[in-house]
C-alpha cells in the first residue's frame, strides 16, 4: 500500500518536496519536514498558524449553537474567512504554476477573501447575522 | 551555496512547460485508494464550502433586500418536504464531511 503523501503527490504537480531552503511559505501542508540550514520561520509558522484556526473554528461551532450573538457572528466572520483563505492558498500552490499565475492568483484570492469579510461584517451589523441566519435558514 | 528550492522549482517547470512534453496518465490508470479519495473530498469540500461562504457574503453586499425578505419568498415556494431536506443535506453534508475530515487531520 501507498503512504498517503506519496498517493497525495499524485494529485499534485509539483513533485520537488525536499527543500534545503524554505523561502515560499505556505508550501508544505502536512507539516514542516525540518528546517535543515537554518531557514525563515515564516513556513512552519504559517502551518501553525493554519492548524491554530482550524481548532478555533471548530469550537466555534458548538459556540454558534449554544450562545448565538454578535460575539460569535464576528468570530465566525473572522475564522471562516481566514481559514478558506489559508486553504484556498493551498489549492492554488499547488495547482497554479508561473511566476506571473501564481501572482495573479494570490491577488484575486485576496481581493476575494476581503469582499467575503466585508461581506460577512456588513451581514452581522446590518443583518440577523451568521448565528440567526443559519437557524432561520433551517427552520424552513 | 547552490541553488534554491524555489529556483530548481522554476527551472524545472520552465523547461518542462517549453517542451510541450504529454503528461503520463496519473489519477486516471492509478488505483484510488480510500486515503487518497477522502484527501480529494476533504479539497474538494473544502473548496465548495469556501465559494459558498464567499457567494453568500458578497449576496450580503450586493443584494437589496435583508436575509429574512428572501427567506420568506422561499418560503412562500412552498416546496415539498423532500426538497428542502435534499436542499439542506447538500447544504449539510459537504460542511459534515469537512469538518469531521478535518478533525483526523488535527488529531
């Protein structure tokens, strides 16, 4: 049987995953594979960071259910963006090859992200807000 | 020092790019494992779930009316029963899958 990163590494392109210098963060998704010479901390914070979200959103979860409010809505807005956004740049990494995709790619992925947390933030102020609108949106 | 993992990746895309060379079959002929097919629906959830949360965000800016306006037009679709159930387990599982997916991931 395969390991699951070689079977994964069939999904992907690129198929260089040993680095001697990290200088691309947000490479590597199933962890850092050790830093080696002594590179930036940037990737190995990032996939921290990544993994720090996750849980934060998913105790927001049960926060959603049990005490709804604009505490919660704005969390959400927050978590729920950023985790897509980190994700999202995976996909992109991984997918998207040249200098000039790549950029282009990132910058639609961020103009995106904002439009959805501005989107999110005005459906919280102006709106029922996330909480209340999935509870509505269920009772149908 | 040498070169850079960044560099080698370039060089070897740019030079495999110019070639035009035909790619080998991969996800077609290779035997799908269960690993390898959750991984693509834990991406491919994730993905959906993610254009969903942007579509219903930039809605918010965009459409004039507030959530509960439109919610009361479909209810007033009146769609049967079994509809809205498979309206709200497509709503449901993708969320359910990646969610729980995403907890073996943590673990």
């Amino acid at each position: 049987p395969l390991s699951v990163p070689t079977a994964l590494s069939l999904l992907r392109r690129p198929a260089v995953l040993a680095a001697a210098h990290r200088s691309a963060p947000a490479r590597d998704s199933h962890g850092p594979a050790g830093q080696g010479h002594g590179g930036s901390k940037a990737a190995s914070l990032h996939w921290t960071g990544e993994r720090a979200v996750s849980v934060l959103l998913l105790g927001l979860l049960p926060a959603a259910y049990l005490c709804p409010g604009p505490a919660v809505d704005y969390s959400l807005a927050a978590a729920l963006t950023l985790h897509g956004h980190w994700g999202l740049g995976q996909v992109i990494t991984d997918y998207v090859h040249g200098d000039t995709a790549i950029k282009v790619a990132n910058t639609g992925l961020y103009a995106l992200s904002a439009a959805t947390f501005a989107g999110l933030c005005y459906f919280n102020y102006h709106d029922v807000g996330i909480c209340k609108a999935v509870a509505m949106l269920w009772s149908l | 020092m040498g070169t850079t993992a960044r560099e080698e990746m370039s060089r070897f895309w740019e030079k495999n790019t110019k070639s035009n060379r035909p790619l080998s079959p991969h996800v077609t002929i290779y035997k799908w494992s269960l690993p390898m097919a959750m991984s693509i629906t834990h991406r491919g959830t994730g993905v959906a779930l993610s254009l969903g949360v942007s579509l219903f965000g930039l809605a918010a800016l965009v459409l004039p009316e507030q959530f509960p306006h439109y919610l009361a037009q479909v209810r007033a679709l009146s769609l049967g029963p079994a509809l809205l159930c498979s309206a709200k387990f497509l709503l449901a599982f993708p969320f359910c899958y990646h969610t729980w997916n995403g907890i073996r991931h943590l673990v």
